[in-house]
C-alpha cells in the first residue's frame, strides 16, 4: 500500500518503503514553480516514488530539482537510475558529495562492507549522474523555486561530513536528513513520539552533530521534516531529546570499545547496551513488546554501533 501524505497543501511527502518497511524513509515533494523534491531513497523504492508522482499528477518531466540531503544509500541510491527518467531535473547535493554521485564506486564499497551480501536487494543498482546534472550549493546558498521562494542550504555536519539541511522559509522549516536523528513514525501512531540519533558509520562525530543540532535550536523552527520519517512541530522537544540520547550513545560505546580489543565484540556490546537502554525505555512507556518498532530498532542499533566504534577507533 502506497502512502502519501499532504503535510499542507504544498508539501506532500511519498512513503518509499525502503527496506520494504512502510513509513521508514520518503521524498518530500514541494509543489512550487519548479518541482522540487527531497530524497529519491535507494533505488528499489523508485517505483513507489513513481507511484506516489503519479498519484499526486506530476509528470516526470515535470521534476525541475531532486535534493539530496546527504548520499547515504538510504537517501540518494536511487537518484541516478531516477534521473534517467527526469529530462529536466537536476540534482542538488552538498560539495563533498558530487564527486561520488559521479563515480559512485567508493560509495558503493563503503556500503557493501557495512550492508554485505543485503547490499543488492537493498541498494542495486547505482547509476553514475553526468556531472552536467549535479549543482552544488555552499553553506548558506540559495535555490529559488518559487517566484517568492528560496531555499537556503546549511552545512550541518555530524551525521556526514557531506550532509546539508534544506531550510523552508514558508513553513519556517528544516529539511534535517539524518542531522536530527530519526523519528520512529509507526510509534507516533501509537501516540508516543520517538526521536534517536543516527550515528552511521564511517563519518559519524558526536561534537559535530551537537553543534548543528544547537544551529537548527537557534533558528526557532516550526517545523523538522526527517529523512526518516515524517515531521514534527514538537521541534524544541525532538531536538532536545536527541541530543540527550547523543551523549547516552557515546557512553554506551565507551563502555563497549573497553569491553574487548576486537572490534567485532565491541561493536556487539555497544549494541547490546544500546538495545537494552531503548527498549526498557520504550516498555516503562508502555510500548507493546510484539510492535513491529522494535525489529526496526535492532537493525539501525546494529547499524549505529558501528558508527560509534568507528568514531572512537579513529579518534583513538
Ligand atoms: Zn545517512
């Protein structure tokens, strides 16, 4: 089943269903004069991107701008093979991310060691974008859209070091990628709200992610849109939380990085730490231990675990 859902008229967001979870990670379609979207996820959600355009009476040639937030898989896997079908789009991304848009084979290797043999079912294939295709925009650049809309693009670090948030000056918001954290949707509908940081490997830095979070606190948002998944209005409330949960993560991958000299092992023991606070968490809240957001959980703990033990062991 295809979701999309009207955020206000202007903004309409597409479920991709990546990992063929619904509600997991979406394209932000802006109905402007030129057609922006935000996201492509990887390239086994194209078609419910398709779908969900086609729902929504936008022709393909009619895309005018496809931004990236960052080119994780996740969120950028599927642009190429996308863009093949866009005669008139062009895709945005920060300025550390082109190169690899337009050879993607190092991306493609840093995913297959985190993801191994999941990688083709989940990411396959990666189409190289002609660099004729590609702008890039600087922090605090701008991208006009509307006759009365810019878009304003800032670096924010911390998650990658490739990774920009879009902000929105009609709804006062932050497009915030992974910057922010995910938002664990399926739970919103049980009436919780979740928020927790991503810290995938192999660029992932606690300080730096502190710091934009701080940057998006001080812009008095109305509104974050996730990569993953949805928006909130409860903005100081999410912001807050994951910088809270940044400092528990850390603590828990110190304690898992001492646990063993193997990597392996101490990757295992962050997780099984970080598994242990969160769920106990999720149950004092009277989260049902059969919801599906739990499964959901142990693959982006597993994921997050990494990452940590990345950032300590090149900062050791
Ligand atoms: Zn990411």
């Amino acid at each position: 089943m295809l979701n999309t859902i009207d955020i206000d008229g202007r903004i309409k967001l597409i479920d991709l269903n990546d990992l063929n979870q619904p509600k997991r990670t979406g394209s932000y379609v802006l109905l402007e004069d030129s057609i922006t979207l935000i996201e492509t996820s990887a390239s086994p959600s194209i078609p419910y991107l398709k779908e969900g355009l086609a729902k929504l009476n936008i022709g393909l040639d009619q895309i005018k701008y496809i931004i990236l937030t960052h080119i994780h898989l996740d969120h950028g896997g599927g642009a190429g093979l996308f863009l093949k079908d866009c005669p008139n789009a062009q895709i945005v991304v920060h300025p550390k991310a082109a190169r690899h848009l337009i050879d993607p084979t190092r991306l493609e290797l840093g995913a297959r060691a985190v993801y191994n043999e999941q990688f083709d079912q989940l990411f396959h294939p990666i189409i190289p974008i002609p660099k004729s295709r590609i702008i890039t925009k600087e922090n605090e650049e701008t991208l006009q859209i509307g006759s009365k809309t810019s878009l304003i693009f800032y670096d924010t670090p911390g998650h990658a070091n490739h990774h920009f948030g879009i902000y929105d000056p009609v709804s006062n918001g932050m497009f915030t990628g992974d910057t922010a954290g995910i938002y664990y949707w399926t739970l919103k509908e049980h009436g919780f709200d979740l928020f927790l940081p991503t810290t995938s490997p192999n660029q992932f830095n606690p300080l730096a992610m502190i710091e934009s979070i701080k940057f998006f606190e001080q812009k008095n948002l109305s509104v974050l849109y996730f990569g993953h998944f949805g928006f909130t209005k409860k903005v100081a409330l999410a912001l807050d939380t994951v910088k809270n949960w940044i400092h528990k993560f850390v603590e828990c991958s110190k304690k898992g990085y001492l646990s063993s000299e193997l990597d392996e092992r101490r990757i295992e023991n962050t997780y099984l730490a970080l598994r242990a606070a969160i769920f106990d968490f999720l149950y004092s809240e009277q989260v049902p231990k059969d919801h599906p957001v739990f499964a959901t959980l142990e693959l982006d703990l597993k994921i997050c675990s990494m990452g940590l033990i990345d950032y300590l062991d090149k900062k050791e």
